[in-house]
C-alpha cells in the first residue's frame, strides 16, 4: 500500500496556495517533530522518573506534572528551532514567550498551544493530547505581541491537536478539510490515515462531567434529560462518554457522532476550557468536518479574545446535537442554576 507521509502531504498540499513561501508547512513539520518526541516519552512514561507531579501550580492553578513541563519545552524548544514563528502561547505560561532570534526575523506566525491535554489522566495511562493554534501575526515586525493572540478564531490560518493514544495521531486543517495522520512508530512517520474527515450530522454519544450536575444551568441538565430518553426515531438513549481529556472525547465524537460539553457551571460561570488553545482550534476543526461549536449561544470561533487565557463554555460536535442542546439552553435560559 502507498503510504503518504505528513511531510509528502504538507508539501503536495502547498501547491494549492501559489504564492506560499512554505513557512506555514515549515510550522507544521516543526510541530510534528516536538510531537513525535513528547509520544516518544508518553510511552515510557511508567519507566522513567516522568510520572507525578513537580510540586507547583500553574497559571490556572492547576497542579503541574512532569510531563507537562516536558512536553511544553519541547514545543517551546522546536518553534524556536524552527524560525516560523515570532512568539508563542502556552498554557503552561502565564505571559506570551517572544522569539527574537536570528533565524525568526520576519517571521509571520504565533502559534498558542495547551501542550499535554488531560493531564490528570497521565499516571494512570490514559490518552492525553496536545492542542495548536495558529494565527498570522497582527504586528508588523521584531517579536510577536500580546495582540497577535487576541484575535478570534475566525481569523486562525490552521490548527490541529496530536493524540497520544493506543497509537498516536495527527489532525489539523488549514481551512480546507480535516486530515488525519497515524504515527507509525517503525519508521517514526505521521502517515495519512484519515483524509478529509467528515462528522456524522448525529451521533450516539454524551459527553460531559456528570459530577457537576447539581451546578449545571437549566438547559443542560434538561438536555441530558433528552439524551437519556427512549426514543427510537432518534436512537436514544444516547450513550454516556467522558474520558476527562478534552483531545480523546473530541477525537471519539468527531469520528463516531456526538456532542462534548464543558459548560458554565456554578462554580465556574466562564466554563473551565481556554478559548485560545482549546475551544478554538477545537470548533476550527469541528467546523471543517461539518459539525459545530458554541458556547450554548454563540459560534466559538467569533468569540472576541481579550485575555491569553480566557475561558468560555463549549458546546462541539455533531451538528444536530450541538443545535438540540442550544434549544435547550434558550429554552431554559432564564432559569436560575
Ligand atoms: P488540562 O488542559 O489542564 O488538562 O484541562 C483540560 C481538561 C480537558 O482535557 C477535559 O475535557 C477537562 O479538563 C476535564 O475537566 P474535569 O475534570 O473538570 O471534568
Ligand atoms: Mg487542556
């Protein structure tokens, strides 16, 4: 079988853009490399002293683990290398990381990442992800700025997240399609796989922390309802699905059919996902695969960015599902939590 190669692919792909100087498939190749090397470590991981936490917290407040940091220097580290960018976003980082070296003088883009997605499912083997955004820079010269990332998702050049899985995958979409690339570890290559992946207009599954009901706005808790109903027109009950790493339930819902929700909840009125380097690359691939993101009112991607780690509520996946589940929340959106 002809295999295709994410380099092959990236470069065939370039001639659909005449005047492209190839810094964008530059930018892609980069990312691919700091990928393979955080799926190098994701998978010894029980071996080496990788696992557990580092002791701190980050900018969220979240505990930081090791791998977090890991795989955050190594995107930090091959953007660097790689000279296609002039600043980056981390949510490992509180302010944006300015690159200011000779090899990134003119260079275009910003790239904001959240580098091990579902970390709290490391120690136990679980799927984790990364997860990239890429903008065309706002500012015109030297490093980036804080204003090159403030820009809605609308204006995204491309974005994609890896999957490190029971095999490891690479999606993105430049805004023509979403493809799909599967690592094969003998030769150490992303292969195409998944060409021009297409989400199912409906689906079987839920997916949402069912922990949090009791905070839930109206309108989810009665969409839920609506998911656990028989119906066979419709084929509910829908099934529950929630891994607690945002990357493995979108990457499920996306192929299969379903609806992932993280809402705003008592606790967290803003939701809990960040816009920049989740919500958005996320909705750009949904989107491009023919499904849908809100957040419970309004299309994700036209949501404006006026902080680096903004949170909203997200609603993504199947078409249907995403507009069952915003009745709902107009229905009920006046009823208090
Ligand atoms: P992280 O980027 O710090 O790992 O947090 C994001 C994750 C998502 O992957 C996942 O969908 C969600 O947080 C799970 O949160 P919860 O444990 O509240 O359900
Ligand atoms: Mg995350």
């Amino acid at each position: 079988m002809q295999v295709q190669t994410l380099g092959q692919f990236i470069i065939e792909k370039q001639k659909d853009f005449p005047y492209s100087k190839g810094e964008l498939s530059r930018l892609l190749r980069d990312i691919g490399i700091a990928s393979k090397i955080v799926h190098r470590e994701v998978n010894k991981a029980g071996l080496v002293e990788i696992l557990g936490e580092t002791g701190e917290t980050n900018v969220q407040g979240e505990a930081v683990k090791k791998l977090d940091i890991f795989a955050n220097n190594q995107f930090i580290a091959a953007l660097k290398a790689g000279g296609e960018c002039c600043a980056m976003a981390s949510e490992e980082n509180e302010d944006i990381i300015t690159i200011d070296t000779p090899s990134s003088k003119g260079a275009k883009y910003v790239v904001a990442f959240d580098p091990l997605d579902g970390s709290s499912n490391i120690d136990v083997n679980v799927s984790v992800g990364t997860i990239f955004s890429i903008y065309r820079r706002v500012s015109l010269s030297g490093p980036g700025t804080l204003e090159d990332f403030l820009q809605p998702g609308t204006e995204l050049v491309a974005a994609g997240y890896v999957i490190y899985g029971s095999s490891t995958m690479l999606m993105y979409t430049t805004g023509k399609g979403v493809n799909g690339f599967t690592l094969d570890p003998s030769i150490g290559e992303f292969c195409l796989s998944h060409p021009d992946i297409k989400t199912p207009k409906s689906g079987m599954f839920y997916s949402l922390n069912e922990g949090n009901h009791l905070r839930f706005p109206e309108g989810v808790k009665k969409y839920i309802k609506y998911c656990q109903e028989e119906d066979e027109a419709t084929n509910r009950p829908y099934s529950s699905r929630y891994i607690g790493s945002g990357v493995a339930d979108f990457h499920r819902n996306l192929l299969k059919g379903g609806i992932f929700i993280y809402p705003s909840t008592a606790k967290s009125p803003k939701g809990k996902l960040r816009l920049l380097y989740e919500c958005n690359p996320l909705a750009f691939i949904i989107e491009q695969a023919g499904g849908k993101a809100t957040d419970g009112k309004n299309r994700i991607l036209e949501l404006p960015l006026t902080e680096l780690h903004q949170r909203t509520p997200l609603f993504i996946g199947s078409p249907d599902m995403v507009d069952k589940a915003m009745e709902y929340m107009a229905k009920y959106a006046e009823a208090k939590v």
